[in-house]
C-alpha cells in the first residue's frame, strides 16, 4: 500500500470540496446570511490541506484494487469532516460529533438530522445541507473522475469502489467518460425536476434544493414538516415520480433517453422494483383506508400518502409527507421491510438493492429444485446473465454482513440506554441511509437529542451502508495495508 498516492487522491479531492463550500458561501452572502464567513473558514482551510497532500505527492502508476478501496474510504470520511466545519463555524452546531453526524449524513444522503428547527437555519447552510446529498447522491470520487484528469490513473478501481451494486456497468471503454454520462443524466433529472416545482409554485430555493435533495434519495428538506409542509398534490406527485426514478438503476435512464438497449421492462431488476413497489402501495392504502386522520380527505389523498411514503422509503429518501407512526403496525411494518430492501443497483438508493434480493430469492428457488433433482444442472439467472459461483457468494455474503451489522448496530444502541424499538428503527435508518427511523427517531423526530457515542456508531453505519459494506470493512483487514507479495 502506497500511502503517498492515498494522499494524493485524498487532497485532490478535499481541494475539489473548498470549491463547494465557497459556492455555498457565495448563497449565504447572496441571502445576506451571517453564515458566508463560516463557509470562507471551512473552504480554506480544506483547500490548505488538501492542496498540502495533493502538491506534496504524486501518482507514479496505475492504483491497485486495495489503493481504490483505501482511497474510497479514507476520501469519504476526509469529506466528511471537511463537510462538518461550517455546522461549527457558523455556531448551529456546537459538538464537533454532532457536526459530523449531520456531514456524514447528508453525503451519504441518510437524511438523518441533529437540527430540531430547520426553518431557523441560514440560507447558507440549508444550500450546504442539501448540496452534500447531491454531490454524494451520485458519489464524490465519480464526481472526482468525471472531471479531474488527475483521477483518470486507477479510475477503474476508484468507481468499483463506489458505484453501488454487485457489478458496475460502463457506459463507455473510458470509465472517465462513463462517469461523465451518468452525472449528465443525473444533472439532467435534477434540473427537470427543479422545473417542474417551479411550476407548480414552489419558491426558487426550495425548488433547487429539493430538487438536490430527491435525485440524490437524501431527504433533506428547508421545511421542518418535511413534503408534508406543501400540501399540493401537484407538488408531491411530481416529487413522488423522481423519488421512483432516482431508485432506477442510472444506467436504464442512459439507455432510455438514448434509444439504446431493450428498455426498462426488459430489465428483470426493474419490473421486480415496480411491482414492488405498486404492491406495497397497494397494501397501505388498504391497510391505512378508513383511519379516522383521512375522514373527509378523499380516496386521492390516502392513496398518494401511501404512494409517498412506499416511494420514500423504498427508495431510502425519507421525506415525509404524512406521520406513519400514526399508522397501523402492519403499515409501518412494510416500510420497514423497505427500509432493507432499497432501490435499484446504480441508483443513488440505499439498502441492500432489490438485484440482490432478486437474485437471493432466485438462487433460493435454484436450491428447491437441485433438491428434488440432484443430478440436474439447474442455473441461477438475473434475466438472461447465469450467476457464477463466485458471484452467488458475494452476494450471498453482503446480505449476510447487512443483517449482521444490523443486529450488531441494535445490540450496541440499546446497551447505549436506547428502547428497542428506537434502536432497530435507528440502525436500520442508518445502515440503509434512509434518514427517519422508528420510535424516538420516527417520521417527525430527530436525532440531536442522543449523545455522541451513538452519533458515533451511527456514523460508522451510514458511511458502511453508503459505500456496500466491503469497501470500508476491508480499512480493517491486515491483508489491505501490506505490500504487495508479502
């Protein structure tokens, strides 16, 4: 392991968030906040170090597979306390865990939020919230390779890293190129959307940041009632539709706009995320049809809070349009079964990815029937693609440390002094970089109220479930910092 040329990246990529930072300083100055001078602070002094590592050191070569694993890593949590100096310089924040609870949650677009009152923040700073879920929706390192040449040398290596999903797909032979279409579109989506709430009336700010805030599935919002703040059926239908479309795998949106390939229903990940979803759209509008809340409200309105709430969660974004725990168990018990499942491989989606349940659940039906035929040849298939062994076990392996780290997550909150029920929701909510969780953390509270060990545990959470658990799991194995051959 060549700990110059993780320096190297690592301080690429810090320089490349000053920038960020000052464009939100430049939004706090244009809205006359106090906050711009925080944001000057934040921006230098994350450009003096990663200018330091980045002028100090170079890349000879190509990086190896552990380096782009390293590297992924050891940028994210770079950015992550980059991320946090404006919560501190600005003063809205005090403890410096906290601040990077709240960081780390918006670039690994978990949603989850230290504030209590949102609606009393600078304008500045809500930018800067809703900011870091974009630029981490799509992923800072494919930013990072989209538009430094610098990141061209082990592209390959960085992407695989971070590209949600068993297997990234190329778009183009050159990953820099790659990374470029998938930001386009994902630029494309957030500026029609932006469009859209414009016309539906919402005001330009919210518009914009909203608009970063869904494309990304992070969740965060200028409004403390979350959606449920703009009670238009214009508004939340529309942001309903990019919440579904930001859990599709990126590269089905490529094809789409580009005429190539087979399409969306040709796609066995795609129809099992629609169905899905309609399913259990359908299930909590009749399980929630007929509560004493929606008397006199219309059949439109359950159905599209039970819509929002499916769309939201199932695709990990975590708005909210209504207080689900107001609903009846079985309601709140398929949202939490969402909470796990996800939306699609490359999407900006959290959870475990509905191509991994796909394929669980086909290996599964496999397994049957090598049972009843042992001498037959029987393939598990994702569409017309044969898994191979190596592929079956990876998988197998992830969902097996997801529940893990699920159970482990809970085991430590609760002897943290948390409820059980505060503890699944919470894990569950980080893990799967989803925002609300249940209980104490549910659709209307925060987390700001617990203390900085378990902003600690859940930070270690969001960070693992945003980067699929092997890419940061393996900073702790030996193997990854030896020399090569030895």
């Amino acid at each position: 392991m060549r700990l110059a040329h993780l320096a190297h990246v690592v301080g690429l990529i810090l320089t490349a968030t000053a920038l960020m930072l000052l464009l939100s300083g430049a939004v706090a100055l244009a809205y006359g906040g106090g906050d711009a001078l925080a944001f000057l602070w934040s921006a230098l002094i994350t450009a003096g170090v990663g200018m330091l590592l980045w002028r100090s050191t170079s890349i000879g070569r190509d990086l190896s597979i552990r380096e782009g694993y390293a590297v992924v890593s050891l940028a994210w949590l770079a950015v992550g306390v980059a991320g946090a100096l404006p919560y501190l310089f600005a003063g809205v924040i005090e403890h410096p865990v906290a601040a990077l609870f709240e960081s780390v949650s918006g670039f690994t677009t978990t949603g989850a939020t230290v504030f209590g009152d949102i609606e009393a923040l600078p304008h500045g700073i809500l930018f800067w919230r809703a900011l870091t879920q974009w630029l981490g929706g799509m992923g800072i390192i494919v930013l990072g390779i989209a538009i430094l040449p610098f990141l061209g040398i082990g592209g390959m290596q960085l992407f695989r890293a971070e590209v949600p999903g068993p297997t990234p797909e190329r778009l183009s032979p050159r990953i820099g190129q790659t990374a470029k279409v998938l930001w386009l579109v994902y630029a494309g989506l957030t500026g029609a959307q932006v469009a859209l709430l414009l016309l539906g009336g919402m005001e330009p700010f919210a518009a914009v940041t909203h608009g970063f805030t869904t494309l990304s599935t992070g969740g965060f919002s200028v409004r403390n009632a979350s959606i449920a703040a703009y009670p238009s059926a214009y508004i939340q239908w529309v942001i309903i539709l990019f919440m579904f479309l930001a859990g599709i795998n990126f590269t089905l949106h490529y094809r789409a706009l580009t005429g190539r390939g087979r399409g969306y229903l040709a796609d066995p990940e795609w129809r099992l995320y629609a169905v899905l979803t309609v399913s259990a759209t359908v299930l909590v509008f009749l399980v929630v049809l007929g509560l004493p809340a929606y008397e006199g409200l219309g059949m439109e309105r359950v159905f599209r809070d039970a819509a929002f709430q499916v769309v939201s969660i199932g695709t990990t974004t975590g708005y909210v349009s209504f207080d689900w725990e107001l609903w009846p168990a079985a309601a709140q018990l398929i949202l939490l079964l969402f909470m796990f499942i996800g939306g699609m491989a490359g999407s900006t989606a959290g959870g475990m990815k509905t191509v991994r349940v796909y394929a669980f659940f086909r290996h599964a039906t496999a397994s049957l029937k090598r049972a009843i035929h042992p001498r037959a040849v029987i393939l598990t298939r994702v569409g017309r693609r044969a898994l191979r062994d190596d592929d079956l076990a990876t998988i197998l392996a992830f969902i097996l440390l997801f529940l893990q780290l699920f159970a482990a997550g809970t085991l430590v909150l609760t002897l943290l002094g948390h409820g059980l029920l505060t503890s699944i929701g919470a894990a569950a909510s980080a893990l799967g970089n989803i925002g609300p969780g249940l209980d104490l953390v549910g659709a209307t509270d925060n987390y700001g109220w617990m203390g900085g060990a378990t902003h600690g545990v859940l930070i270690f959470l969001m960070l693992v479930g945003r980067l699929e658990i092997f890419t940061v799991l393996l900073l702790f194995h030996p193997d990854l910092w030896r020399r090569a051959g030895h």
